[in-house]
C-alpha cells in the first residue's frame, strides 16, 4: 500500500519538500509570525484582518515552493520575456490605467493588478540575464544598456508616480549593475551626479512629494497636518520605552492616532507594545535575513545566480531600511511595507517569489558541489 516502483509515498514526495533551505524558511517563518502577532494588535477593530492575512501568507507561500522547484536555467529563459510583459503592462497603466489617489498604478484586466510589483523581481532576472550573457566582454557599453535596461521602467513607474516602488526597482537593477563589475570610482561618479542633479529633480516632483521632504526636515511646521502622521509615528516608537506597554496595549493605535496601521506603518505599532528590546530581536531576524542571502549570493555558481541572489537580498534590505527609516522620520514616507510583517496581498507574493528564487538557487548550488 502506497508503494510505487518500491518507494513510499512520502519519499516520492521528498524532493519537493526538500527545495526549502532551512535557515531562510525558518528566518521567513519567524518574520512572518512575529507580523501576524502585532497584526491582531493593530487591527483588534478590524474583524477578519488576520484570517485575510493567513489566506496572503498561504499564496505566498505556495509561490514561493513552487518558484524554489524552477531551476535556474529555467529562469533564465523566462528573463526576456517578464521583462518585456512587465514593461509593456505599465505601457498600458500609463495609458489607461485604473486612478486611485492620484495615482494611476492598476490595470483592470477582469481583477484589478499592480504591474509595477512586477518589476522588482523582472528588473533583476532580466539584467541578471544580459550580464550573463556579456560575461567575458564587459565594457562601457554594457554598462549603458543596463543602464537603459533599468531607466525604462524606473522611470514608467515614477511617472505614476510611485517613488517607492521605483526606488525599489531601482536599488535592485542598480545592485546588479554594481555586481556585474561596475567600479567604484564609477558608482563614485554616479552618486557625485545624483546629488548634483538633486535640484532639477525638484522642480519636477509632484506638491505632494515636496511636501514630503519638506515634513522630514521639520514635522512640526504643519503637526495637526501634513506632519501629524509622522508625529504621531514618533510618539508611539518613542513612548514604547525598553520594554514596551505589552501586546494589545498600546495607545497610540488603538486610538487610531497612527496611519495605516496594519501595512506601511505595523513597525509603529510593534515598537510601541515591545519597545526597544523588541526593536533589536526584529533587527537581529532582519539581518540574518539579509546575511542568509548574501551567503546563499556567494555561494551561487554562476554568474547569473549571483547577481540575481544578490538583486533579491537587496531588495529584502531595502524594504526593511526604507519602512523602518519612513517610520522613524529618518527618511521621507514612501508607501513601502515591512518585509513579512505588513498586512498585504501583492507585496507578500513578491516576497515569497523572491524567497523561492533564493531557495531555487541555493539548492542549485548544493546539486553543483556534489
């Protein structure tokens, strides 16, 4: 019973099982709990959020098992053609995409889908792939057409506008960049080029991005106003104290003085109930997340799983970096979650597609070293 070929079920099923790397599963598993806990405080007003957030968590998942069981190689032959389907999608939201907000970010096809999501994961797999390609006869050249490559989309997706997701995109095309043997004198140069240009790019930012940066620089100009989220984020991660005022007690979201509690803004919540001591225990789970992915970058075999593992993690770090600093009123409000922990559909799939990509390769690699 239950034998075929003289194999039981159960090691028939092994190999699929086994695509999971364990220190990232358990590291992604320990996020994700600790995102479902302070989930429950946030929205204890909202019925049915963490059931809704199980069902995100169990997509996710699925993605990412089955994104782990696609080889490498695999991958690389789905590189042109996501990138080409990603960009021709936000072609079609530019040009009659659904408006929510102010911004127009969503294509209606029979379900309402974010393109640009898209992009985090195609914008890696596809300079991952032209690297791979030019390995052996690098020049300035290539290095103009990723940057191409990578302006493209960046710039459809600002143009919604979405800075967040198009900083993201961009921190992820610009690690390959980097990987793919681009100088530092060069990336000196790039950055000396950025800065210099920063007043133009303000005279071409939206009101409302200006008045971002405005209230980063000072909250209190405006505090019942533009600055009151950002105050009212402050006051809650400071008021939290060492220790914290224990789970469900915390005032400052449950009296719904903090925006977007259970998505952008869940790390007010969690440093407000667990404090600093809590702050170092999610810092610490964020840094063996990104160092498991810079092992597993290290690691890759190829060039192409090198660049990719490297794009993945650091769009991991920059997640983390960017909420947490919007968060803490070290860097302006962009509309980005936190990693694993936010309340959300569409970001917790690219997460789990991303950790899939991971796995895939890790595994990879452990088939090439025997």
């Amino acid at each position: 019973m239950g034998l075929a070929g003289g194999r039981p079920w159960w090691q028939r099923l092994r190999p699929y099982v086994m695509v999971f790397d364990a220190p990232l599963a358990l590291i992604i598993v320990a996020l994700l709990s600790v995102g479902l806990v302070t989930l429950y405080s946030a929205g204890i007003a909202i019925p049915g959020k963490v059931w809704d957030q199980l069902r995100n968590i169990a997509a996710a998942v699925l993605v990412l098992w089955f994104v782990a069981n696609i080889p490498p190689q695999m991958m690389m032959r789905l590189a042109v053609p996501a990138y080409v389907i990603g960009v021709a999608l936000l072609v079609a939201v530019a040009l009659f995409g659904v408006i929510k907000g102010g911004s127009r970010r969503w294509l209606y096809v029979g379900t309402q889908i974010q393109p640009s999501e898209l992009m985090k994961i195609a914008m890696p797999l596809m300079l991952a792939w032209f690297f791979q390609r030019e390995q052996g006869h690098v020049s300035w050249r290539t290095y103009v057409m990723a940057a191409v490559l990578l302006a493209i989309p960046a710039g459809l997706i600002a143009r919604q506008p979405d800075l967040g997701t198009a900083m993201l995109v961009t921190m992820a095309g610009a690690c390959v960049i980097f990987l793919g043997g681009l100088s530092w004198k060069a990336l000196g140069a790039l950055f000396a080029a950025g800065a210099a240009s920063l007043p133009v790019l303000w005279t071409f930012m939206h009101d409302y991005q200006r008045d971002r940066v405005l209230t980063l620089i000072d909250p209190y100009h405006d505090p019942l106003g533009k600055g009151f989220h950002i105050i009212q984020s402050m006051i809650a991660i400071g008021s939290g104290g060492v220790t914290g005022k224990g789970w469900t007690h915390g005032t400052q979201a449950h009296l719904e003085f903090i925006p977007e509690r259970t998505t952008d803004f869940i790390f007010a919540v969690f440093s407000e109930e667990f404090g600093l001591l809590g702050i170092l225990v999610l810092m610490v789970l964020y840094l063996l997340l990104i160092w498991r992915g810079l092992s597993i970058t290290l690691n890759a075999p190829t060039l192409f799983t090198r660049l990719l593992a490297g794009a993945i993690t650091m769009i991991y770090f920059t997640y983390a970096f960017v909420n947490m600093g919007m968060v803490s009123g070290i860097i302006p409000v962009v509309g980005v979650p936190l990693p694993f922990m936010s309340y959300g559909g569409t970001a917790l799939m690219t997460l789990g597609l991303g950790g899939g990509i991971l796995m895939s390769i890790q595994r990879h690699s452990r088939e090439v070293r025997g």
